[in-house]
C-alpha cells in the first residue's frame, strides 16, 4: 500500500510528463484552437473573389486602352509637323551654306530625330504629368506649345544649322570665317533665310496650343466616365 502511494504521488518530473499550470492549456491544444479561430478560405469565397479579380483586371486594360487613344492622335500629328519642319530647316540652311553633296545624310535625321525626339519629350512633359493629377488645363497648353516650339523649330533649325556648316567647311562651298568667329559669321550668312523660320515658328505654337486643349478636354472626358 505504501509502495503505491509512492509511486502515485512521484515527481512527474522523473516520468517527463510536462507540467500544466492552473488556468493553462497544453501547447497542442492551443495550436488546434488558434487554427480553428482563423478564417478559411472556402471554395465558395474563391469563386466569389474569382469575378472581382476579373472585373479589376478588364477596367485596368479599358484605362490603357482610353489613355493609349488619347495619347496616340496628338503627339503623332505634333511629331509630324515637327519632322516636316525640319525637312524645310534642313532645305534652307542647305540653301544658305550652297551645300549640294550629302543629302540623304542631313535628311534623314531631320525627318527622324524631331519626331521622335516630339513624341517622347511630349509623353514625359504632358501625358504622364496629366495622368499623374499632377497639371492644370493651363500649364497644359503651355507644356505643350514649348514642345511644339522646342522640338519642332529650335531643335530642328539647330540641328540643320549645325550638320551643314560642317558640310560647307567640309567642301568649301562658303568662304570660310575668320578664326573664333565662326558661328558669328555663319549666322551672318544665314540672317535672311532664317526669318522665314518665323512662319513654322507660329504654326507650330499654334498646333501645340490646339492639341494641348483638345488633349485635356478627352481627359477630362474619360475621367467623368469613369
């Protein structure tokens, strides 16, 4: 009887039994009653969340489609016009220094380079600054005239005036200027000419102007629709 009650009343210690505290639950049943505390997923909640996911990924490709519209019209008939001044840039100053070798190659740079320089200098200054709700109606017309203005008639005049002056030294076909006065000289020569500049000059700040506004007013458009 003694022996017995030994062994009931031993140290649980030596039996590597765990001790559970008054109030305190083993770790296992802790586990199970946390798991079963925590929402599960069920098939019916996935087919819920199923058309959510779709209808969040039609309305982001309808946006993509509106914006790739809007953006598409202007920045082309912009880059079209600059590309087209600076055809009749290069034509002048290819007029000016008598230049009458080389023509593929002032040509083709002065159609490519103003129009895509127009279409990406557009997208960075005017389409992501109206997209980000960071632009008013104001200083998009404006942003947009100076690109018209810089890429279709400062950048495409500079670019012919310098690419045939190197020609022109390259084969003398004007005297030549005087050391350290060179661009001096050459505008000069070209004075007269460049004043018909003046015409493209306002069409292109126009042309900026009219796609600025229409530009804003589709989407202004498209953000009521939404």
């Amino acid at each position: 009887m003694a022996a017995h009650r030994r062994q009931a009343g031993a140290d649980p210690k030596g039996s590597g039994a765990t001790p559970v505290g008054d109030g305190e639950a083993p770790e296992d049943i802790k586990m199970a009653i946390y798991m079963h505390g925590q929402p599960s997923l069920s098939l019916g909640d996935a087919k819920l969340r199923r058309p959510m996911v779709i209808d969040i990924i039609e309305r982001k490709f309808e946006y993509l489609r509106k914006e790739k519209t809007l953006n598409v019209p202007g920045m082309v008939f912009l880059g079209t016009t600059a590309s087209f001044f600076g055809i009749f840039a290069n034509f002048i100053f290819r007029y000016c220094f008598k230049v009458k070798y080389d023509a593929l190659k002032t040509y083709a740079p002065l159609t490519a380079l103003p129009f895509l320089s127009t279409i990406v200098t557009y997208k960075f200054l005017v389409t992501d600054a109206l997209y980000s709700g960071n632009i008013s109606k104001e200083n998009c017309v404006l942003r947009s005239s100076l690109v018209g203005i810089a890429c279709g008639i400062l950048y495409p005049s500079a670019l012919a005036f310098s690419k045939n002056g190197r020609l022109a030294v390259k084969y003398h076909t004007v005297p030549m200027p005087p050391k350290g006065r060179v661009l001096l000289h050459w505008l000069l020569l070209c004075q007269t000419e460049m004043k018909v500049m003046a015409i493209p000059l306002v069409f292109q700040t126009a042309f900026g102007i009219l796609i600025g506004l229409q530009h804003y007013g589709m989407f202004e458009k498209t953000v009521q629709e939404d």
